[in-house]
C-alpha cells in the first residue's frame, strides 16, 4: 500500500491570493463523524435546507476510485484497506471542489478532515478556520450495525465487516486529535448521531442558524 500513495500527493498546492480572496466570504461548516454516523444524509439535508452546496469527500473519492487510472487504483487499494487517503490530495480535492462553486452562500463539507494534517493544511492554503465543526456521535456497536445494513445493499464497496471495523479504527486513532483542535478554537459542536434523524437534523439547524446569525 505504500507505494500507491507515492502517486498522491502528501502536501496540499498553495492558492493563489485571488483564490484565497474567494473562499473567504462563504460559510464554511465541515461535518465530521465516523463511517455510518449519518453524515452524509444530514449534510444532504442541510445544504437544502439553507441552499449551501454539499461537498462529499467520501463521494469524490469513490468517483475517483472507480477510475481505470493509477491514481484511481491507488485510491481504491487505500480504501480497500481501510486507511487514509494522504493529507495534501484531500486538502487540494475539497479545495478544487470548493473553488469551481460561483457565488455560493456556503458550504457544507461532509468527511473532511479526517485527519489533524487535513484541518492545517485547510487553515494554511485557505487562509481561514471553518465557521463551525459539527461531530456526530455515535457508537462504534451502532455504526457498525448500519454499516452491515448497508453492506446487504450493496451500495458501497468498502461496507464489508472487515473494512468497516478497520475504518473505525483508523477514524478513532485519527480523529482525536483533529477535535481539540476545533474546540480550542471555539468552533466543535457535538450532537448525538444515534438520536432519530429528524431530531439530529433539528439540533444540526440550531447550530446552522448560530453561524448565520453570527456572520450576518
């Protein structure tokens, strides 16, 4: 697996001012929680309700990986194993993603970052913190029972038991980190992800509607 990522990059590409200049003014709020926590379909849910545009990682890099080309293999043997895409390729995918947007609100960035060098790297080449990171919490028992759910789906490649507990475990080695980084900043906030949806998805407007009245 090593030498796949020795076709990613490990360090993110320096924006130019004008593009810094341009991802200033939107919202920015990154949703953070482990595989199965319900993320995906609350970002979803958010980005609708306040007309932001939703930017799935995971999305983009099973897009990615599902590619006949050797960044695409490379991609896919990383997720295959459960580990982490190297910093500086997520960094400079969310920010491409972010910076094809024309004249948008905010941003909702689901799976990012999943690691303390992917929240550095944003802060260094971005010029700027998110407005507010929300974690969902979940138990690992929990996740893991959607996960085999979806698995029976079939949707996803990397929902197989072995791959999910080591998706889990990657997440909790790395995770860590990234959230004292978010609260010393002031900006983490944690809702309970194992609540029903429409209560989770209450408690995610509630903190929306504080970094809106915030920026107004």
């Amino acid at each position: 697996m090593g030498n796949c990522q020795n076709n990613l990059p490990k360090n993110a590409r320096p924006l130019r001012r004008e593009l810094k200049e341009k991802l200033q003014a939107p919202i920015i709020i990154f949703i953070i929680g482990g595989p199965g926590c319900g993320k995906g379909v609350q970002s979803t849910r958010m980005a609708q309700k306040y007309e932001f545009t939703h930017v799935a990682v995971g999305d983009l890099l099973r897009e990615e990986a599902s590619k006949s080309t050797s960044r695409g293999k490379a991609i896919r043997d990383i997720m295959l194993n459960g580990a982490l895409v190297p910093s500086g390729y997520i960094t400079d995918l969310v920010a491409d993603n972010l910076l094809k947007c024309e004249d948008v609100k905010g941003f909702v960035v689901e799976g990012f970052p999943r690691e303390i060098n992917q929240a550095k790297l944003f802060e260094e080449i971005v010029g700027r913190t998110p407005n507010m990171v929300i974690v969902f919490d979940c138990s690992t028992e929990t996740m893991i029972q959607r996960l085999l759910i979806r698995s029976q789906m079939g949707e996803r490649v990397d929902d197989h038991e072995r791959i999910i507990r080591q998706r889990l475990e990657t997440y909790h080695t790395q995770c860590e980190p990234v959230f004292a980084h978010y609260l010393q900043k002031g900006i983490l906030r944690n809702i309970i992800g194992e609540e029903p949806p429409d209560v989770v998805f209450h408690k995610c407007c509630s903190v929306v509607d504080n970094v809106i009245k915030g920026a107004a």
